[in-house]
C-alpha cells in the first residue's frame, strides 16, 4: 500500500491539537509560524516543546534557523507543488520571502551546510521517486512536471543523487510489485 500526505497539512494539525491541548491562546500564520496572545511560563514552553518533539517537531529559537526553515518549506511548496510554476526558483523563493536571493543564499549555506541548489535537487528526486512509485506518469512527464529541460537531465541528477537512474529504479519498484502481488496472489506465479 502507498500513501500519500501532506507534510504541510499533517504538522499543522498536530501543532493545532497540542496548542489546544496546552490550553495556549495563539493564533496560526504561516506555516510553521505562531503567534501567542499572553506570555506562558518556561515550564509550559519546556512542557509543550518536548511535547512537540514526539512528533519531529521542534521550536526553532534563533531568527537564523527560522528563515533557514522557510526556505525549506517554499522550496518543497515549490517542488511538490501540484501545478508547474513558471518563475525560477531563486526568484520564487526571493519574493515568497522577501529577502534578496544572495542573502538567503549565503545564509542557507551557513547554517544547513548545503547549498539552495543542493537542496532543490534533493527535493525534486525525492518528488521523482514518488512519481515513479505511483506509477502514473512516464519519465518525461515527470521530467516536465519537475520543470527538467530534458528526461536526460532528470536522469543524471537522479544518478549523481542515488547512484542509479530513474530506469532503474522504476524496474526495482516494478519487481517488487510483482514480488508482492505473488505474495498476495500465489496463483499469479502459476499463470
């Protein structure tokens, strides 16, 4: 079985039910982001932070770390984006954030020891895979989708980041398939 979720969705929701849990006054703005309406004690923000911490949430303390965390999230609202958006990404992500693309570069290498760039291709051959994995679209769908200039280019970052081609990993996910539905079907192996 597969399924698919949104991150964006999920972590909203979890955050909204532990805000009231808490009995916390706040209000939700962007994503990832809270305004509280009177101050709580430290030991209600250490309680609600290693609350959150059960579900890979964490309270992000420095400004620094904070916009490091939305570009990450206008990069993968980017990427996982259902329709294709027609703006490159250093201009999508300077306007989404106001900032000049130099200093939100800069500041990302600092503190995710990476690169923008690094980044966007972690985020699109993880989009890719799951595409490959639904198993819906031909390879250069997907490559269009992800806004590739070409099936040949998806394909040599997809090897440079898994060490296999997309080829090659829709033949494994096409095998284990088969695996499965003989696991869940034995008659299957004998027609």
């Amino acid at each position: 079985m597969y399924v698919k979720f949104d991150f964006n969705a999920l972590c909203k929701k979890v955050l909204d039910e532990k805000l009231k849990e808490h009995g916390l006054k706040y209000r939700l703005l962007n994503f990832g982001e809270v305004e509280f309406y009177e101050p709580f004690t430290q030991e209600q923000h250490t309680l609600f932070k290693k609350n959150l911490e059960d579900y890979g949430i964490e309270i992000i303390e420095s400004q620094k770390t904070a916009l490091v965390q939305k570009i990450k999230d206008a990069i993968v609202e980017l990427v996982f984006s259902d329709e294709i958006i027609p703006v490159k990404a250093s201009i999508y992500i300077s306007e989404k954030l106001n900032h000049s693309y130099g200093y939100l570069s800069n500041l990302f290498s600092e503190v995710a020891f990476t690169s923008i760039e690094n980044f966007i291709i972690l985020q699109k051959i993880e989009h890719a895979k799951a595409l490959i994995i639904r198993n819906k679209q031909s390879l250069t769908e997907i490559a269009h989708k992800l806004n590739y200039s070409s099936v040949a280019h998806l394909s040599t970052q997809f090897k440079n980041t898994t060490g296999i081609t997309p080829s090659q990993f829709q033949k494994i996910v096409g095998k284990r398939r088969r695996i499965q539905s003989t696991v869940i079907n034995p008659k299957m192996q004998y027609e």
